[in-house]
C-alpha cells in the first residue's frame, strides 16, 4: 500500500531555512519522501503515531549521527503520512512531548 506524504505550515518553514544552508538536503529530502511512500514507519518511535527519522546531510558532511532529524505523524485510516519537523541536530537533540503535542495540532485528522 501507498502512502500519501503532506507537509504542515511548521515543516515547510523549516526546511526552506535548512535548504538554504545546506543544497544538498532538497535531494535527500526527496530520498526519504519516496521510502516513506513505501514503509511509513521508518525511524524510531515517539508515541502518538509519530516517528523520528534519522537522515544525512551530504553537504555538512557528518553522516547520520550529525545530520538532521525528521519527525514524522501517521494516519492508517488515511493512510497519509505527515512531515511534522525537520531540524538539525547540531542545534537541537530531539523535540519535547509538548512541542509534539503542539505538532499534532495541524493534523486535520488527530487521532
């Protein structure tokens, strides 16, 4: 099965400012898009229906372990998968449950 990928206002934010920095991400970014299409549960786990993705930046040149983190929201019955957050991890380790929550709140369908 398919899965449709859409973005929330917070992502689309954040990526451009990220695109800027680094060129290399809109390609990987296109990368991830298609395997979620795929399996939509890539990552670890963060409750809720919500992923953490791991991704390298080609153009920072730090693998994975420096790369940037993607957070992901599934909807089954929709079988839609939300791009939630995008974010280096160089500036940040991981997202709060209330920035989650806060997240999860321009999910038209919020489980």
């Amino acid at each position: 099965m398919s899965y449709n990928v859409e973005t929330i206002p917070v992502f689309e934010k954040q990526v451009k400012r990220l695109i800027r920095k680094y060129p290399s991400l809109k390609q990987e970014l296109f990368t991830v898009v298609a395997q979620l299409q795929d399996n939509p549960f890539l990552g670890i786990s963060l409750g809720n229906s919500c992923y953490k993705i791991r991704i390298a930046i080609a153009s920072k040149g730090k693998g994975k372990r420096g790369g940037a983190r993607i957070v992901t929201h599934i909807v089954v019955s929709t079988t839609t998968v939300y791009l939630l957050n995008i974010f280096d991890k160089s500036n940040k380790e991981t997202l709060t449950d209330s920035e989650l929550e806060q997240l999860l709140q321009f999910i038209p369908t919020a489980e």
